[in-house]
C-alpha cells in the first residue's frame, strides 16, 4: 500500500524492474494504477479532488478495456501482469511484492463472505487460477495454471496445481519473476574508463549500458583516468562522473604510482561494490588494489583476444585478469574460446554483447538516397585506405552513388590526400557526427574493412537502421551480427576483388537491396539492449 511519495517513487521502479523495463499497454496501465492509488491514499484533500477524480475515470476506462477488475491497495511492489485479460481481485485480497500474475486469474471470496486471500511476497499465478476464500498463501509460492486453491498454502517455496490444488514439486517461484527483483537495486557500480569523454564505440556501449542499469534503479557512477568531467554521448543525470586526473600528472615516476594512490582513494571514499574496467588494461592499475579494499572487480574486453592494439601491457592485463578478476566479460562466442583456448581462468569468463536501444522508426526504402556509408575513427584499425581503394574501383560505374564516411583521427589528412590524387569526385568526409542516425537512415549500405574488432557497435547501428552490410570477416564481430546472404555479405579479409564485386552487385539490384534491408532490421532484434541488460543483471546479481 503507498503511504507517500517515496512509496510511490520506490513501486514505480520496482514494477518496472518486474516487468523488464518494457513498455506496453499493460504496464501504462499499472503506471496509472500507482498513480490512483498514491493520489487516493495521500492527496485526497479538497485541492486534488478534481485531479483525483480524473484519475479514476482514465484508470476505470483502461480497466474496463484490458479486462482487470483489480482495485487499489491490493498489490505489494514489483507487480507484472503478463498479458491484457480477464483478471478479477475482490478489494479485501493483500497480495505481498513481487507477484506476476497471468490471465484469466479471479482471487475472491466465498459466497457471503469479506475476508479474501492473503498472499506472501514472491507469489507467481498461473493463467486460469481460482484463489478463493480466508486463506494463506506463504512467500516464494507458484501457482499452476488452471488451478484452484481453496486451503491454505503455508510451505514456502513450492508450487501447486490440480483441482484442488495440491503441492507438486519443492520448485519456487523464482524462475517464473524477473531476477532483478532479487538483486540489491541500491548496488553501487562503477564503470573505469580511460577517458569517457572520448567518441568511440567503446565510450558510446558503456554509457548505453550504464545509462540503462540506472534506470533499473543502480547507484552508477563513471570514473575517468584522465579527464572525464563530461560524457560526449547521452548519460542519465543520476550518474556521477569522477576522474583520477591522471592529465596533470607529469613526470614518469609520479604517472607510474599516483594511478594507483588515487585510485585506492576512490575507492575507499565511494565504496563501489562493483568495478567494471572498461578495457582490459585497466585491470593494470585496478586489480592489484584488491588486496586492499573490498570490491567485486569486472574485466571488460572490448577488442579481442587476438589483438593488443599496439599496447604490450593490453596482453599483460590479460593474464592479470585471467588470474585474478573476479570476472571476465567478453563481445563475442569467438573471444570467449580465445580466451578459454590461451589463458587459464581462475574465476570466471562469459560473453555478452553489445547492444541497440529502441526501435527505429522503419525509413521507406523509396525515400533512401543512392550512399554508402562507413563510420569509425579514421585510424589503422579501421582500414579506411583500403575502402577508399575499392571505392576508386566503384565510382566510375556509379556516378549516381555517393561514399561518406563518418568519423575522425589521426588518418584523416592521408585518406584526403588519397581521394584527391585518385580524383575521386563522391567522397564526403562528414567528421564526427551527433547524431548519425540521420545519416544511416539515408543510406542504402554500410561498408566496413576494419582489420579487427571488438563487437562494431556501428555494424549493430547500421543494421538497425535497415542497412545492407558488406563487411571483412575480421576477428572477431561482424560474423555474429551479419548473417551472409541474408542481411549483407562477409568478405574475406584482404579480397579486395570479392568485396568491389559484392558491393557492384548491391549497388545495381535495387529487389536484393530492398529485401536485404528488411531483413536486416528484423535481424538487429538480437541485440536489443533489454536483452543485454538482463544478461548484465545476472552478471551483478550471480558474482
């Protein structure tokens, strides 16, 4: 029952939580049931009577629409209802937190009777169920569906069914809830980044994540090693941005020891029960820290195993972590083997992906201009030399098409200075874009001829904006999220012939574009960043 606004505040998130974050018919509904039910019990003076009653006739409207008979100051916190339908709730029931509740479920009272159930926390009840009479029904309970409870269920943690019912099994409830509702939603988890300010995939994927975890009710905050007072991309206002200001350390001795007199600091004034590394060299400075404080240390690789990126201690930190984080997260099932295959893990190592948030709004294919879009920093990694070489292979056969790509860096003037010695004519370098999604939405295609990756958060992009992709098969990444032939092709690494000839093709067969991009934003449903949260919750949650 809500008795003030931090009530109201604390149901609000822990429903969501409940029903994982999703937003349907069904959980606008509850929203306003909350609202009702915190106006009723702690606005109800004169001054909120007119607001009151307008909450009423929306809430028995959307009621009488879904199916729900369900008054308020039944429900505990952390309420999921699975599905609109019929649902009926005699108004003297007490049902305790964290139920979900199917459809076709009446919890009512006998012939003649006021006292109806009273249900523990925890409590899942199958589509059809009957719960009838002055009864009790003890915590961690599930209920099968189509049963009919008419005695009181006094054992914790099993599940019943039959008519009437009766106990079947020593199972509980918990398979059946969301596992977020069992975790410490005050967990206080801090991402270590080398500077979050920085336009990369890396910074934009863990603000994404980040950004979603505090919306599920974490205590987040970032920590920079070097600058960081603010995050180029999107960050929700409740995360705190720290920095080790490792910038206005000079001198070789004092870049050596102060990451870690500073870092220790951190961590013994904010107390972070979590700290994911964001890179995996920075379990250089983070994990020998263990020693002294108490926090649950996360390795978080976001290049692949293969590849130190030109940083020797990279492979170093690897061993470090493989002996003593407490976990290792990888992008992709073909790291996770890397890793398994070179390294003896002391703890643990999973693989979780990168994702997309939202639903794009579908682009008429009619309304798409003739471009081939790549994104990236404009550095070896990437490869952007060798694209603009099969572009010089393209351009003359299609004068109607243009080449942007999207990015900045330290190649920039080389690749400039190529495309005007080749005097390539459909060639735009866009620089860093905010919002590239403009961009992607109109595009026909998306090219990239990266050396190696990570898991490309821009193919990800890309593919959720409808677009055809024509990748290298580098290791590792693009062949988990293109599937060839189907959404776009996989090239072989270096087959500059192979790629001019996929990329002609695409280019020409305006039916194979068309149907290629419907399927690829079917496709990019894989990655929906509810998914990879959840995943992430179970990370926290599991140690």
């Amino acid at each position: 029952m809500i008795s003030s606004k931090n009530d109201f505040d604390e149901y609000l998130i822990l429903d969501n939580v409940a029903n994982g974050n999703r937003k349907t018919i069904v959980t606008k509904w509850q929203k306003l049931y909350r609202k009702y039910e915190y106006y009723r019990n702690c606005k109800c003076t004169y001054i909120f009577y007119p607001y009151i009653y307008f909450l009423k006739k929306r809430f028995e409207s959307l009621s009488i629409k879904l199916g729900f008979s369900i008054p308020i100051n039944v429900f505990g916190s952390g309420l999921s209802i699975a599905h609109y339908g019929t649902i009926v709730v005699n108004g003297n029931a007490r049902v305790g937190k964290n139920c979900r509740i199917q459809e076709g479920v009446t919890i009512g009272a006998t012939n003649g009777e006021t006292a109806a159930p009273i249900f523990g926390d925890n409590v899942f009840i199958g589509s059809g169920a009957k719960i009838i009479g002055n009864i009790k029904i003890a915590n961690d309970v599930c209920i099968g569906a189509g049963s009919v409870v008419v005695k009181d269920i006094l054992e914790e943690g099993i599940t019943v069914a039959g008519v009437p019912a009766k106990k079947i099994s020593n199972k509980n409830s918990h398979s059946n809830l969301n596992a977020a509702l069992f975790q410490d939603l005050n967990m206080k988890i801090c991402f270590f980044s080398g500077n979050i300010t920085r336009t990369g995939g890396t910074e934009r994927v863990s603000l994404l994540i980040a950004n979603e975890l505090a919306s599920r009710g974490y205590d987040i905050s970032i920590l920079s090693y070097e600058n960081g007072e603010k995050a180029t991309f999107e960050k929700e206002k409740e995360i705190n941005l720290y920095s080790l200001h490792m910038e206005n350390a000079k001198g070789k001795i004092k870049r050596k020891v102060f990451p870690y007199i500073r870092l220790l600091k951190f961590l013994k004034k904010e107390k972070p029960d979590v700290l994911i590394d964001i890179d995996v060299l920075l379990c250089l400075y983070s994990l020998p820290l263990k020693l002294f404080c108490k926090v649950k240390m996360i390795a978080w690789e976001h290049f692949n195993f293969s590849s130190n990126n030109g940083v020797k201690n990279r492979d170093r930190a690897r061993v470090l972590a493989a002996k003593y984080a407490d976990k290792i997260i990888v992008l992709t099932k073909a790291d996770l083997e890397e890793y398994k295959k070179n390294l003896k893990i002391k703890h643990s190592i999973d693989y979780i992906y990168n994702p997309t948030v939202g639903d794009s709004a579908k682009v008429n294919f009619d309304l798409r201009e003739n471009v081939v879009i790549a994104s990236g920093r404009l550095a070896y990694q990437k490869n952007f030399l060798e694209l603009l070489e099969i572009w010089n292979e393209i351009e003359a056969n299609h004068s109607d098409w243009k080449l942007i790509i999207c990015g900045s860096g330290e190649e920039e003037a080389e690749l400039k200075g190529y495309v005007n010695k080749q005097q390539l004519k459909n060639v735009v370098f866009a620089g860093f874009v905010k919002n590239i999604e403009n961009y992607y939405n109109k595009s026909k295609i998306m090219v990239m001829t990266s050396r190696f990756e990570g898991f490309p958060m821009v193919l990800l992009e890309g593919q959720k904006a409808g677009l055809p992709i024509i990748s290298y098969d580098c290791f590792t990444g693009p062949s988990e999220i293109v599937i060839d032939g189907n959404d776009g092709f996989l090239i072989e690494q270096g087959d500059k012939e192979t790629f001019v000839r996929k990329l002609d093709e695409l280019m020409s067969n305006e039916v194979e574009l068309t149907s290629f991009s419907e399927n690829a934003y079917q496709d990019s449903r894989r990655f929906n960043i509810d998914k990879i949260v959840d995943k992430w919750e179970e990370i926290l949650g599991n140690g």
